[in-house]
C-alpha cells in the first residue's frame, strides 16, 4: 500500500535552512509522521540562500507583502513563484505540518506588521496562505500541534 504523503517545513526535519543558518528540529514531528513519505518543504531556502536576511509580512494599502527587513525589498511574487512551483510538484499530499511564526511557513502564528514594523495581529505566512487555497482538503498545522 502506497504510503500517505505530508508536508514538513524543511527546518522541523533538521535541515539547516533557516536564515540565520540553523535547524529547528522536532523529534516529536519526525517521530510522528515516521510512516509517512515526508516531503520537505522550504520556500526561502532557494531563492535567497542561506544565511539570509530576514523578511517580515508587511501590511500595505491592504494588501499583504513580504519585504526584507534590512533593505526593504518586496520578494512577495519571487515566494509566490516558488511555492506555486512546490505545489505543482506535489499535487497531491494527505497533511501538512509547518513551522510556527515563520513569515513564510507561519499557520496563524506569523506577526503581521505595519510599516513601521509594529506587530498588527498574528496571522498566516505566505506559503500557508497559499497552501489553504490550493489544498482545500488538506489538514495544515503546525509543529505545536503535532
Ligand atoms: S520556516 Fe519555512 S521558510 Fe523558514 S526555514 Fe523553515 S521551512 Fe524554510
């Protein structure tokens, strides 16, 4: 029998892609989902590298950005791109699991700031804004809820 598929933010599964160049590895999200073919999932990771500057979600004129934090870049459709083409490879998956208060992976824990950089409401990163609409049926959650 084929094996159910999930989803996991590369970082939970130990890889070293976050921006400051670590993990942030959940043995229970691992030990979890051990039967699962696990796809790993990190959206900044390839574009911009890693280590990497930071990004925030920023709201402007109503509309949800992703800027850099230090030279204020909008990367916004460079993400899109990157997650429409993750989503494309993987069509079809049973779960998700993401991490936490990421402005990319975040699943109602992603500070949404203003552009003075104050904290407005915490809500979803782009990737799983994106995801919640392309995989309508999918479970999302996060490693805090594993
Ligand atoms: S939270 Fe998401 S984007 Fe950030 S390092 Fe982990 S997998 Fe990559």
């Amino acid at each position: 029998m084929a094996k159910k598929k999930v989803i996991v933010s590369a970082c939970l599964l130990g890889e070293n892609c976050r921006y400051d160049g670590n993990a942030k590895i959940s043995n229970e999200v691992i030990e979890t989902y051990k039967d699962y073919e696990i796809i790993p999932f990190c959206p900044e990771a390839p574009i911009f590298g890693t280590p990497r500057e930071r990004i925030s979600v920023i709201e402007v004129n109503g509309d949800y950005r992703i800027i850099t934090d230090d030279t204020n870049r909008d990367v916004t459709k460079l993400l899109e791109d990157e997650i429409n083409f993750f989503i494309n490879s993987n069509p079809e998956v049973d779960e998700i699991v993401l991490k936490s208060s990421s402005p990319s992976c975040g699943f109602g824990t992603t500070p949404i700031l203003n552009q003075r950089r104050e904290v407005l409401f915490y809500g979803d990163g782009i990737a799983a804004e994106i995801f919640k609409k392309k995989y309508k049926s999918t479970k999302i959650k996060d490693e805090k809820s594993v």
